[in-house]
C-alpha cells in the first residue's frame, strides 16, 4: 500500500482554491484592460460644401404679402376697483390689450378707477381639487 501524506479533502481545498485564483487573475486582467483603455481617435477629414441658398425676393412683391394684416394683440384679464358717478363701488373684471385701454375704458364707462390689476393666471397648488370633497360618516 502506497503511502500518501495529502488527503483527499485537502487536494480537493488546494484545487478549488487554485480554481478561485484562477478565475480572479483572469477577471482583475479583463476588467483592467477594459477600464484603462483609452478611446481610440478618429480623425475626422474636415470639409464644408458651401451651401447654394437662392432667396427669392419677389414674393414681397406680390399682392397675398401686401394684404396681409397684423395678428390682433390677446386680451389680457384685469380686475378693477372703481366707483361710479353715485360713489358706489363697483368691482369687476375686463379684458383689454394693455392696463391703459382698459383705464380708459373704464373711465369712459364713467367709473373713477381706484384699483386696476391684471389677474394671475393658474393656481398656487395644481393638486388642490376645484370643488371642496367632504367626507361623508358611514358609521352605522
């Protein structure tokens, strides 16, 4: 009978743990080439085609340009504070193009403008809901 001073157990710890090393060595070259590898550089051949741009001049010339109009200005919301020929107050809102016309529209309505605002558009918090909900108790 042969003598054998290495267990079985202890070939098998040796060849696994052989096998890790192994695997180790391999993945740490693998991932330092891939991560300290430079880009390679391509040299681009630079060159520019001047563009042919033709502008045709006439259509300015033609009748559909003459005829066109401005777009008309939006209307912007203000509210106002005003008191009428009696000192009532009265309290409103009105669209106009610019706070001076809606002044003066107002002024010729015959109202003393106190205050004259345009009104912010939107809401402070989009998730509140329009209607208030309430909470009904359906305990019996």
């Amino acid at each position: 009978m042969a003598v054998v001073f290495i267990s079985p157990k202890q070939k098998q710890k040796t060849f696994f743990l052989l096998i890790t090393a192994l695997f180790v060595l391999i993945l740490s070259i693998i991932s330092l080439t891939v991560f300290l590898s430079k880009p390679q550089e391509i040299e681009f051949p630079f060159f520019m085609n001047k563009p042919k741009v033709n502008i045709d001049m006439s259509v300015f010339d033609s009748t559909q340009f003459k005829d066109l109009r401005d777009m008309p200005l939006p209307n912007i919301q203000y509210s106002y504070v005003a008191l009428d020929r009696y000192r009532r107050q009265k309290t409103g809102f009105i669209y106009s193009v610019s706070i001076d016309e809606a002044r003066k529209y107002l002024e010729a309505q015959g109202l003393l403008v106190t205050q004259l605002k345009e009104v912010e558009v939107g809401r402070d918090n989009p998730f509140v809901p329009y209607y208030p909900t309430t909470l009904s108790n359906t305990r019996n």
